[in-house]
C-alpha cells in the first residue's frame, strides 16, 4: 500500500459529487438539519452505511445533492477533491461532473461549471494546472512525490481537466445543452464528455444525438458502458466507438470481442465494482482477463467518497488479488498515460514524471 501511495498515479474516473470527504457531507448535513430542512440523524445513517446496491447508490447521490448543490459548495468540494487526490500523488485526475439547473438559487450549467472552476483557481496548498498547454516541464519535475535529500517534502504538483457528464435522467435538449457548454468551456481545461446515471434509466437513442455532435467537434468521450446486463445498449456504445468505456461488468462473448478489437480503453473501478454487486468477488473481476490479454486499462475509484477508497487502494487491491508485483503495479499505472484526453504535451511531461521517480528510487 504504501509503494501505491507513493508512486506518481493518473486518476481517469472520478464523479466529483462521489469522491466527497464523509467529514464534509456530514458538517454540510449537520448544518442544514440545523435549519430543519433534513433530519440529520437520517442522513448520517445513510452516509455511514458501508454496504449498498446499485439502486441504493443512486439514492445516496441523490441526497448528496440536496446538500451540495449550491455554488460555494461546489466550489469547495472541487478544491478538497483536488487536494485529497493530490496529496495520495495523483498527477493526472480528469474530474467528471453533471452540470445542474436549480432555478430557485439561480444555478444554471454554466454556473455550476464557473462554480467548479472557481475551485480549481481556489486551491494554493498544492501546483494545480488546468488550462491546457499550462505545460511546465521543471516544475513538474521538481513537484516529485519523493522526498529529496535533505527530506523536505516537495510541492505536490497536479494536472487537471474536466469531462461535463450527461445524466441518464436528461432529456436530448439537456444532454446538447452540455455538450454546447463543453465546447464553450474547453479554455479551462474541459477535453470530454461523459455518459453516466443510474444505468437502468434512459435509453441510448435520446443521448446519441448530443454524442454525436461532442464526438463531430473534437470531444473525447468515455460511457459507462454494461454497468447492468443490457446487451443491445453495450452493442450500440461499443458501435458508436467511444474512446474509452467504464465498468464493462456485464459484457458477453461478442461484446469482449468487439471491445479488444476496437481496442477501447476500460476504466476499473473495483471497489464499486464489488459494493455495488456486479462483481461478486474480485478474483472473478474482467480485469484478469483483460490484463492477460494486454488490453488497454487503468484503474480508478470511481467515487472515493461514497465507496471509502482511494487510487492507491485501488492499485492495492489489485497487486494483492492478482499476484501483481512493484514492476507491473507500476508499468500499469504509466501505461494509463497513454489513455487520457488532455494534449500530447500533457502525455510527454506525465511520462517524464513517472520515469524520474523511478530514476530518483534508483
Ligand atoms: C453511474 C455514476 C456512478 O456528477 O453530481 N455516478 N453513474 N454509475 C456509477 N457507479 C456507481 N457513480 C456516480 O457526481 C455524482 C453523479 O455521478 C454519476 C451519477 O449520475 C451521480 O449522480 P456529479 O458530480
């Protein structure tokens, strides 16, 4: 655990209203239960509950946003999520999160993006760079997780970029309305588009227009792809060719076929994987397989907060469940450089860091 902790890690799915502190949630909830719009003891039970079904996660996130959607506290939340990540070494975190409408606070998508943004600017306890080709070779060099000789702990320095995430629950008309705002946004660090929800709401036809347009102007997109078994939806996203998939639990002989052949990218994500039951017990996950065949994954929390792990967790599990040594443990998690969305620019510096750790360990 503690080599995975150290060593320089890309984080590529992540839900922002997912990977809260419990410590947050829980003073936000304490002080609306104060102003009596919700019974706190309520809400604490449901946080603190280790164990739920997919159908009881969706819920939780909808109490999530009763107490987190207002701008200060997206704003807040976007910078402790920044800075758990980077204090674990994650040097590449592409944060994905649903833009929201409330009228009643006057939040549109757009303000729920400046929200986040603000965030990201808000952040001084460690080097956050956004903005696409904010490339500094030597600082990032210097931002090592090493100590150095003279044992001062370095600046932690992390890249970020944004994916917009449609919501199952929206209609055609909402899900362009994020991709408009994607395009609109991509000065400050937004590269993809991501399909996500509770996965037995919606159907595919009503999100396809809007994918289709993020993908005719220049987005990257990732979908979380057999979350539930749904065999004609798994085709049509493996058909449309997204540049990455999510989850992949519930793929069958043809699917796995089509994924290796099209070569698409999958995001594990074990923790959630296991407490949400589509998994039933680690030794079984895809990932074996996939791995064995040298098909292209990273591995990834999903929602830190609601699932209580972490990347390093993550990278944990999965040198313990599959015999994987430091060597592979590693090589898997730079090899996930090649699958991010941000600028070659990006790639190159990330490459340079991984490789640096291992030179400064020698
Ligand atoms: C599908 C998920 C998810 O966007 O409000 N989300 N969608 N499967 C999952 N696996 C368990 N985990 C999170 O973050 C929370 C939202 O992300 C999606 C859901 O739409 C959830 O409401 P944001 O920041």
């Amino acid at each position: 655990m503690e080599w995975c902790d150290s060593m320089p890690k890309v984080e590529l799915h992540a839900h922002l209203n997912g990977s809260i502190r419990d410590s947050t949630l829980l003073e936000l909830a304490r002080e609306l239960g104060e102003k009596g719009v919700l019974v706190f003891s309520d809400f604490e039970h449901v946080i603190l509950k280790s164990d739920r079904s997919l159908v009881e996660v969706f819920k939780l996130f909808d109490l999530i946003h009763m107490v987190t959607t207002d701008h200060t506290t997206i704003t807040r939340i976007t910078r402790e999520v920044i800075e758990d990540f980077a204090s674990e070494n994650v040097v590449y975190l592409e944060l994905r999160t649903t833009p929201k409408k409330n009228k009643s606070i006057g939040m549109t998508k757009r303000s729920y993006m400046e929200a986040v943004v603000e965030g990201l600017k808000s952040i001084s306890s460690v080097d956050v760079a956004f903005m696409p080709h904010d490339v500094d070779a030597r600082s990032s060099l210097n931002s090592l997780p090493v100590d150095n000789a003279r044992n001062v702990t370095p600046r932690k320095r992390i890249y970020v970029r944004l994916l917009l995430s449609i919501d199952r629950r929206e209609t055609t008309e909402d899900a362009m309305e994020t991709v408009k705002l994607a395009l609109e946004l991509k000065d400050v660090g937004v590269v993809g588009i991501d399909l996500s929800g509770n996965p037995i709401v919606g159907e595919w036809t009503t999100f396809l227009p809007a994918l289709q347009f993020a993908k005719e102007n220049g987005l990257d997109i990732t979908l979380h792809c057999g979350e539930v078994p749904n065999p004609k939806e798994i085709q049509a996203m493996l058909d449309f060719w997204p540049q990455r998939v999510g989850h992949a639990c519930f793929f069958q002989g043809e699917d796995w076929e089509n994924l290796k052949r099209l070569n698409i990218p999958v995001e594990i994500c074990f923790t959630s994987n296991l407490r949400t039951n589509s998994i039933s017990s680690i030794d079984v996950h895809h990932f074996a397989d996939l791995y064995k065949a040298n098909h292209p994954l990273v591995i990834c929390t999903d929602d830190s907060g609601v699932f209580s792990t972490s990347v390093s967790k993550e990278y944990s599990l999965a040198a313990s469940a599959f015999g994987l040594g430091k060597k592979e443990i590693f090589q898997l998690a730079r090899d996930a450089i090649e699958f991010i969305f941000a600028e070659d620019e990006v790639k190159t510096i990330l490459k340079q860091m991984f490789d640096s750790f291992v030179t400064n360990l020698a």
